[in-house]
C-alpha cells in the first residue's frame, strides 16, 4: 500500500448540497489535504471564498440558493486563477 502523504500548504473549498456525497467526499479529501472548508450551496460557497482564499475548489453544478456555475461565475469576477472543477450528478 502507497502512503499519500498529506498536504498541509493546499487550501481546498468543497461545495456540494447533498449530504451523503458531501460527506463522502470530504472525508476522502480531508485524508489527502489539512485545510479543506466545505459549503451547502454556492452563496454560502462564494462567501467563503471570499474569507477562506482556496488554491482550488470543487463545486456541484445544481444547488440551492446559487448554483455552482453562477457561484464560478462570481469568484472569476474575483480571482481569475484559481482553479474550478465543476462536478455533477
């Protein structure tokens, strides 16, 4: 077995709505990177970026309130660089 070893630098921001993937997910990204923040939905997602300054973040497209396009849409307005990865169902 290869031990990962884990990143303490990396600052992760993780936006997902449903609970059992959100859970999932963050349990599997807290294993690899210390500083991981995690959102319900892209207001709370864009607040936080806002705060938090991840060096990359992974958004669901459908959400509450604000979608996780609309929530990269904004955060480009921002910061133009950081990296976005937009998941779905």
């Amino acid at each position: 077995m290869v031990k990962i070893e884990k990143d303490y630098q990396t600052k992760v921001l993780y936006v997902e709505d449903d609970p059992d993937i959100r859970e999932n997910i963050e349990k599997l990204l807290k294993r690899r990177y210390e500083k991981v923040e995690v959102c319900v939905d892209g207001l709370e997602g864009l607040e936080r970026f806002k705060e938090f300054q991840p060096n990359i973040i992974i958004t669901d497209v459908l959400m509450p309130r604000m979608s996780g396009l609309s929530m990269s849409e904004e955060i480009r307005k921002i910061d133009n660089e950081v990296p976005i990865i937009v998941t779905t169902a």
